[in-house]
C-alpha cells in the first residue's frame, strides 16, 4: 500500500510551469535576438502571453478550494484480485 499526499501533483504542475517560463524567455529572447520583431510576431507572443496567464489564473482559481493534505492511497493488494475499485 502506498500513500502520498495529493500536493505531489501540485509539485509537478510547477515543474511543468518552470518548463514553460523558460521556454517563453527563450522564444522572446530569439525574438529579440535575431530581429524578428515584425507587428505579426509581437501580436502572436501577446495573444500567447495573454492566454497563458489567463490558463493559469483559471486554474489558480480552481486550485484552490482543493485540500492539497488529502492522502491518495493506493493499494496494490486489490489491483489482482478483481476488485472493482482498481487498487484505489
């Protein structure tokens, strides 16, 4: 039986939000770098850079009514035996 807590996904989101923030800093610094500022690309980056704060408002707001102590237990007892609730 394994037990975790649930704010291990919460931890991984992070991660995948690091992953992001550094690829926005690369695209912008290319951008920059290179001199491909034409209006297109400044309002492809902005309509971006506008979506993904409002994806990751949206998802603040709905993360945080979630009680992040709340033990996932996962047994692995009942993964073989035909139980119904799939080890969980």
């Amino acid at each position: 039986m394994i037990t975790f807590p649930l704010y291990i996904f919460l931890f991984i989101y992070l991660l995948f939000l690091l992953f992001l923030v550094f690829f926005i800093t690369i695209n912008i610094y290319h951008l920059v770098h290179m001199g491909n500022i034409t209006f297109v690309s400044t309002v492809i980056t902005i309509l971006f850079l506008s979506y993904t704060v409002l994806i990751i408002f949206w998802t603040a707001q709905q993360l945080l009514p979630v009680d992040w102590q709340t033990p996932i237990i996962i047994n692995f007892a009942n993964l073989f035996t035909g139980n119904p609730n799939f080890g969980i």
